[in-house]
C-alpha cells in the first residue's frame, strides 16, 4: 500500500521450534509487552499482530505462532505458506530442543522459498537465557558457526520473562526480511543489472550475530 510517500508493508512471520520452548511467550512480550508463567500449549497455530515504525515506513507484523508438535503434520506447508521470515526457537536449558533446531530449518527451507528462489530470512533465538543453560558448548563463536553452516541470518540470546534481545530480533529479521524484499523487485526490473550481495546463497549476516 502507498499513500503519498508514505509506505505500508505487511510480513507474515513464523516462530517456530518445539514444544515448551517459549514462543507464545516471545509473541506476547514482543507485542503486548507481559509475560505469564502459566504455560499452555499452543493448538495448530495461533496470530497476533505487531505494527512497526521503520524508516519512517509503517511495517506490519503478522507473527504465527505454530504449535510444537506440528512440524511431524502435513499442515505446516499450508502455514507457511507466504510468509517472509521466521523465528527458530530453542530452549537453553533442553539440549533437545537445540537439536531439533536443524530439522525445523530443513523444513522450513523444504517447504518455503521466496519468489527469487532463495530461502526466507530465518533468526536463530536461544531463549531462557535467564535460567542459565545446560549446554556448555553453546557459546558464541560455535552459535555462529552453527548458524553459518545451517543458513540463519543471525542468532540471539533471549528471555521472555525478563525481556532480554526480543526486539534486537525482531528489528534484525525486519532487516533481512526488507532486503529481501528489495532483492526481489530489482530482480523483476527487466535491464537491470544488480550486485547480489549474498553470492553464497545462504542468505548469512554476520552484522546480526551476538558474540
């Protein structure tokens, strides 16, 4: 949408991950600012809504929250469907769920790709960093690595309860997610020859990853 000069974008956002990782409780801190510590279990997948200022554009968050146990359902291809960018999630405390990381990023990438054929932005969050970890070898230079190897655009440290690098995230997945954006529509523009920035296809910043 564009009215005079002002912009209006809409990005369908995913925030994926296992079960009791945390994501219901990122969306609501992210777009209502509060935290529970009553946990209930997403069913199927669940919206909400979150309306940035950027650039002194008006950017339209649509966040779904996709249930754990939906990567092992044929549905997940239906929800993903059109979305920009997506949120990984794991829990520092569950090595599991760490682990299951590489196989909702292969689905993801299985099922979703964006209309210049390249995969969509995806941030890695290692949440409850508040209550410490229980991985000793996940430290920042092996983050990055990880992240590099398995195509995220970047990772970070995060807590729900206490707010900690939420919108940090949010606003480096916008980032990726615009320059995508960007990317596509110079790549529509017939007689135009344009730089791609991200020769190796990974679509990797290391300008988002937290040491």
């Amino acid at each position: 949408m564009q009215n005079n000069h002002h912009k209006e974008h809409l990005y369908k956002i995913l925030v994926i991950g296992d079960l009791g990782v945390g994501k219901t409780s990122i969306i609501k801190r992210y777009v209502h600012q509060n935290f529970s510590p009553n946990y209930r279990a997403t069913i199927g997948v669940d919206f909400a809504l979150k309306v940035l200022n950027w650039d002194q554009e008006t950017v339209r968050l649509q966040l779904w929250d996709i249930a754990g146990q939906e990567r092992f359902g044929n549905m997940t291809r239906v929800y993903y469907r059109e979305a920009m960018g997506a949120f990984i999630v794991f829990d520092v405390t569950r090595p599991s769920s760490f682990e299951a990381v590489t196989k909702w990023k292969e689905d993801l990438d299985a099922k979703l790709t964006l209309a210049n054929g390249k995969n969509v932005a995806a941030v890695l969050l290692a949440n409850k960093c508040d209550q410490g970890r229980d991985m000793p070898n996940n430290n920042g230079i092996k983050m990055e690595n990880f992240c590099q190897e398995n195509g995220f655009a970047g990772w970070f440290d995060t807590s729900a309860k206490d707010n900690i690098n939420i919108d940090e995230a949010a606003n480096c997945l916008v980032k990726h997610i615009i320059a995508n954006e960007k990317d596509i529509l110079q790549s529509e523009v017939p007689d135009t020859i344009s730089p791609q920035l991200n020769s190796g296809g990974s679509g990797t910043c290391s300008s988002c990853f937290r040491s």
